[in-house]
C-alpha cells in the first residue's frame, strides 16, 4: 500500500482532518506511527461503536500502532459511580475484542490500555495540575460542552475531563488521536494547550456521529435510539423494525446511516454485495454493489423501508454473532456493571 492510499484510507468516512497536510507528512516520515481513540466506560457499548471500530482497523491497514483508551477515571469524571468502574472496564474490553474479530480484523498491532494504570502516575498529576494554571473555567467548561455531562449544578469534575484527555496524547505516546465530531472541541483544546507544557500538538482525526433508531444521535442512555451489542436476533429485528425510517427520506434515517458507515464499508472491502430479498410479488432480489445506490433506490421509492430494514437486520445479526456466542458470559459482567 502506497502513501496515498493509506492517506485514503485513513480519510474515508471522516468528516474533519487536522491537518490533511500534517498526516501526510506523518505517513511520509514515520514507519509505524500510532494512533489512539479513548473511550469513557459511561454507557453500555452500542452498534454506533462499528463506527470508531471500523476506523481503528482501518489504522491498523495503513500500518499503524494503534490503542484504545478505556478511561475509568474519565467515566468516573462523568457520573459513573467509582464503585462498579472495574465491571464496566471488563465489559468494555471483552465486547470490544469481539467487535473486532466480528469485522475480521487484523489485531496484532493492536492494544487496550487502562486509563488508571498511568493517570495515577506522579508526572502525569503534576502535568495536570500545570495545565490547570493556563486554563480558565470557561474554556474547560467550553471544551467539554458537547462530551460531558454538566447538567444544571455542574460538578468540578467535568471541568477536569477535557484537561485530562489532552494530556493522554502525550503520555500514551501517539502521533495521532481520533474521535467521534462531538470530541472536536476537546480535541482542538489539546492543540491549543499542549504547547503551554512543551508538548508538540497531535493530528486530530474526527468521524461523524450516526443517528440512532430514532432520528436523532445514537445514545447509550437511550434505549430506543440503539441495539445494544448483546441484543437478542428477534430484539434485533424488533428494534430494526421500529426504527425511523420514512420511505424516501435519507436525513436523520439511522438505518441508512449504518447501512452507510458501517455495513456497505465491510462490504466494500471483501468485494460483496449488499443482497435485499423480497418476493417475486415485489419485485425479487435486488443487490447493490455501493451504498449510493442504495440510497438512490431509497429516496427514488424503488427499494421500501420495510425490504430495507429486513436487510439491515439480518446484516447486524450476522455481526453480532461472535457476542451472541459469548452472551451469558458478557451479561454477567454487564450485569455487574449497569445493573
């Protein structure tokens, strides 16, 4: 693989690159430049995380190191009880293994790190507390606005959060960090303040956010916005059926969205076609070799929401199989964890 089309396929499905300039210098001088998405352990993971999954294995194509940041102390900064961080920790890790291997990735260059194992670290609190003196309450809270969950009598700790994930680009040792759109403010935070420490500034990579069942941003609070990565084949199907999906309308449409950044993506990559039965009574099969053409026979009414969704959901059962697999033993931590 050349330069180009790993800078290619870094780039697809991203919705922001700082700077495309900067990532090409990166690809051009380093041989194993590394990359790493962090993730706060708040809620159950969902189908939405195929999004960032798919794009670390993407990283990991374009022959880069790549981490996955599973914040405690950031969940905890969040509002999850300090008490059942270990569970969610073991949940996140056990599930997030599976989604990998359910997409067929290659994940030798691949690691997990705990964020607690080095944000206790003395150098570390000592950055924290320097990097609290150049930062003023507004721009901490401003920061965090679309992440953290401030509320209407917002904790101290909220203000902490964006601090700390700055500095996990420096002391988790990567080029590169990448996030959902909602992290840019965060993200650009990290640019504008690491320096104040002597710390160089990292690429940001940032992905769009997919909508959920419900028309609007998939949520793990939300129960009716997402299919949870342990959901049952009939919950599956039950929840796919009920989702906002109005025949010719491609905005807001989550199954579309999914379709789009997640299944036609895999499809694209083993050379398969996405397949859409239907009675001879109806038309027959339909196959699409790229998701505009899906979307095309959508908004044209060719292809009816309903064929639509049985497609999609017999592609997420296929997905989840490998969870489906382990189940009791995933819910089992899960339980402990979220109760």
């Amino acid at each position: 693989m050349n330069l180009e089309q790993r800078f290619q396929l870094i780039k697809r499905n991203t919705q922001e690159i700082v700077t495309e300039g900067e990532l090409k210098n990166l690809l051009k001088q380093k041989k194993k430049p590394s990359v790493y998405l962090g993730w706060s352990i708040t809620g159950r993971p969902h189908i939405g995380y195929y999004v960032p999954v798919l794009k670390l294995a993407d990283f990991l194509k374009a022959g880069f190191k790549v981490k996955l940041l599973l914040a405690d102390i950031h969940g905890a900064l969040d509002n999850t009880p300090w008490n059942v961080l270990e569970q969610r920790f073991q949940h996140y890790k056990n599930t997030i293994m599976l989604m990998f291997k359910s997409i067929g990735a290659d994940i030798k260059e691949f690691e997990i790190v705990k964020g607690s194992d080095f944000q206790l670290e003395k150098e570390y609190i000592l950055d924290f507390f320097k990097l609290a003196t150049y930062t003023s309450i507004n721009d901490a809270r401003r920061a965090g606005s679309e992440v953290v969950k401030f509320g209407d009598n917002p904790k101290l700790s909220g203000l902490m959060y964006p601090l700390m994930q700055a500095l996990d680009e420096e002391y988790l040792g990567v080029d590169i960090q990448y996030g959902g759109i909602d992290q840019r403010k965060i993200l650009m935070f990290a640019r504008e303040n690491l320096g104040k420490l002597g710390y160089k500034p990292r690429i940001e990579v940032m992905t769009p956010l997919i909508s959920g069942l419900i028309g609007k941003k998939m949520s793990a609070s939300d129960p009716k916005s997402k299919i949870d990565l342990l959901d049952t084949p009939e919950e599956v199907i039950n929840k796919v059926q009920g989702a906002y999906c109005p025949e010719g309308i491609a905005e807001d449409n989550g199954i579309l969205a999914f379709l789009k950044y997640v299944i036609m993506t895999l499809k694209k990559d083993i050379n398969q076609l996405f397949i859409v039965e239907r009675p001879e009574k109806f038309g027959g099969k339909l196959t699409f070799g790229t998701y505009e053409a899906v979307e095309q026979a959508f908004i044209s009414k060719k292809l009816h929401p309903l064929d639509l969704k049985n497609a999609v959901a017999k592609e997420i059962n296929n997905l989840l199989e490998p969870l489906q697999k382990q189940k009791d033993k995933l819910e089992k931590i899960a339980k402990l964890g979220y109760g």
